[in-house]
C-alpha cells in the first residue's frame, strides 16, 4: 500500500510548490490585458443655444377688481364665476344691479331742483335786461332834461326865460339825475342776483351730476372684457361700500414675472426668444421679454423680468410653467452629449477618444449647452470617435473594446 501512495504524495507536493503552473494560468496577468468595453458617438454640427432656465406662474396682464362703490342691496347677479363678459352693446359688460330705488329718487329730486334754479336764473335773466332798459331810458331823459336846463339858463340871462321855468328845468334834471341813479342800482342788483342765480344752478347741476353717478355705482359694470375668475356677490345680500364683488381677467392677456439671476441678467432683453411650457398644457408656447427691471432684489439677488406669453391651449392664469430664456444661439457649433465630457479639478475639462484601439485623453474646451448637448469649441477633431459609455474607468492608453450601440 505504501508503494501506492508515494507517487500521489510526491505530485501534490510538486502542485503545491511556488511558481508552481496552474490549469488557470495567472488571473491577474489575463486581467492586465482584457481591454475595456465602452461605446461611441460622433461628433455633429447644429445649432446651439445658451438658455437660461427659470419658472413662474402665469398671470392676466388685463385684470379688474371690482369693489362696490356704494352700500346696498344685491337685486341682480347677472354675472357668475367661470361667465364670459363683454362683446357688443354696453350691457355685455354688466356685471350686478344694486337696489336703485332711493338712488333714482334723488336723481329725481335734484333734476326737479336744478329746473327750479334754472327757471329761477331766467327771471333774473329778464330782471337784467329790464334793469338795463331802465338805465338806458333814465339817460335819455337826463340828456332831455340836460338840454332843456341849459336853454332855460340862457333865457334868464337875457330875460326870454322866467326864474320859475329855470327853477323847474333845474328840478327836472335833478329827478332824471336820480331816476338814472336808481336805475343804474337796480341793474347792478339784477347782475349780482344773475350771479347768484347761476352758482345755484351750477350747484345744483353738481347735486345732479352725484345723484346720477349714485345711480350709475349701483350698476356693477366691468372695465375689460374677459372672463369671471372671483364672484362674491348673493342676490339679496347687503354690501359695503369697498367690498370686493367681481375679479374679471382677460385670458388672452397673459404674462409671467419672472425671477433671473443678476448675473445672466445682462444677457436678457427684447430680443430675446423664450419658450413657455407646463406639464399641464399638450404643447408648449412662446413668449417675448418686455421689461427688466433695473434693479436687483436684495433678498433674493435676482432680477424681475416681464414676459409676455403667446395665448395657447392649456395656458391660463394661475399656471405653473417652465421657461427657458434663450440668451445666445450659435450654428454649425461641433457638439457631443454631455455625459462624454468629464472634469478634472487640476486639468479642467476632458474627454476620451478611441485611437487604433485605445484610449486618447483630451484637454477640450467647451462652449455653449444646448439641452443634453455641449459644444466643443477647441480641443476635438469633427471625425473623432467620442466615448459616451464607459469613460469614467479609462485612462490614457487603455485597450478599448467598441462595443454597439
């Protein structure tokens, strides 16, 4: 038995020496030269743009709150949440009715007033010109008497005239005298009581005009044409003057305040493309920047910008929607996805490229993004082979397997 055993002794000792060969070989040697699978895109030209990304919540750039002008009792809803307003004719743009009652009462007393005035101020108007008549026919009368003074004068120098017919030429001009006196009295009092007369009437056309424009609150009338978003108004229920009744905002007026970094707010202006869009709208939308705020917001450091939106389906006020600024485009730009572009904090900016087989680390320098692509603006060739997958396990000069994509 021991002759048998000795032989199979003998080979597990020389199996288990050092340096001893393996059915295997060396696993770390087989390692070493499997070369790394990855996969490549080329690189293209197009179109690239610089965009700034930012969100907001749509508004109506046309909005109306209406509050009651006056206190009073809802007699009419005519408008309710969700209801069209405006179009044709006056009426379209009525919102509520107030109680009118007591208004068109006092519309009708001050008419009634203001006739009276009015009335008034034409007897004072003839009370004038009655006046102006008098004084015109006093002065006639104290010419006559004047004249006729004057002759009996001489004749008493000379003896034609007796001393009684000059005492009573002389009082005949003293009464015309007088007589114009009064009259001229009496045509300043009948201009003084036309003044009067006609501050009343302007007065009363004032208590007119507030009756009426009383009358007129009571008729809760939008401005704008547009739609019912805010309905606070009951059919019988009693409001205060102040109290918010009706928001009317028109759909098709939209904007959006939206906030930019201060320092790509340099960038934004009118010529500016923006495109719109939410997760709730089927498609998206364009919009165009009209205002940027010449100050920056302290709290937030950002920059209010005004953008117009493009009415479209699903857009309305209210929406939370997405928007992207573009500040930059620029054609025929050589871009690559982004995922090929690593970064190296001492370096910078690389990316690997197939060579015969291995892996070729390069220095790029990028340029604009444009949704998953970058540009390469230095540092890549158009026809190279750009790794996409598997990157970020090469080194410079590894053996490489393409594999399909």
């Amino acid at each position: 038995m021991k002759s048998r055993l000795l032989p199979l002794l003998l080979a597990l000792a020389a199996c288990n020496r050092p340096g001893a060969a393996t059915p295997e070989g060396d696993g770390k040697e087989k390692r070493e030269t499997l070369p790394l699978p990855v996969r490549t895109v080329a690189p293209v030209r197009g179109e690239v743009a610089a965009v700034i990304q930012t969100q907001a919540t749509l508004e109506s750039d046309r909005r109306a709150d209406l509050a009651a002008e006056i206190e009073g009792r809802v007699e009419q809803r005519l408008r309710d949440l969700g209801d069209r307003v405006g179009g044709e004719g006056a009426d379209s743009l009525l919102l509520a009715r107030l109680e009118r009652r007591e208004l068109a009462l006092a519309t009708k007393e001050a008419a009634v007033r203001l006739r009276e005035k009015q009335v008034r101020i034409e007897e004072q108007g003839l009370a004038r010109g009655q006046a102006e008549r008098d004084v015109e026919q006093a002065r006639v009368l104290l010419a006559e008497a004047t004249s006729v003074l004057a002759r009996t004068t001489s004749g008493t120098t000379d003896g034609t005239i007796s001393r009684e017919e000059h005492e009573r030429a002389t009082f005949a001009k003293r009464l015309a005298e007088s007589r114009l006196l009064s009259s001229e009295t009496a045509l300043a009092k009948a201009e003084v009581a036309l003044r009067l007369a006609a501050i009343a009437v302007e007065e009363a056309e004032v208590a007119l005009a507030r009756a009426e424009e009383g009358e007129r609150k009571a008729l809760v009338r939008s401005p704008i044409a547009g739609v019912v978003t805010l309905c606070n108004v009951r059919e019988g229920e009693r409001v205060r003057m102040g109290d918010l009744l009706y928001r009317v905002e028109d759909p098709r007026s939209l904007v959006v305040y939206a906030q930019v970094p201060a320092r790509e707010a340099a960038r934004v202006g009118e010529k500016n493309e923006v495109v719109v869009g939410s997760s709730a709208a089927p498609t998206a939308t364009s919009g165009k920047v009209v205002l940027v705020a010449p100050t920056i917001e302290r709290e937030s450091g950002t920059v209010r910008c005004k953008i117009v939106v493009e009415p479209a389906q699903g857009f309305r006020p209210g929406l939370f929607v997405n928007l992207r600024i573009i500040v930059e485009r620029r054609a025929g730009a050589l871009v690559v996805p982004k995922r090929c572009v690593l970064h190296d904090g001492d370096e910078g900016t690389y990316l690997f490229t197939i060579d015969e087989g291995k892996a070729v680390r390069r220095l790029v320098r990028t340029g604009l993004e444009s949704g998953d692509g970058v540009e390469i603006a230095d540092g890549l060739d158009e026809g190279a082979a750009v790794v996409i997958e598997g990157q970020d396990t090469l080194t410079h000069g590894a053996a490489v397997e393409i594999r399909a994509s």
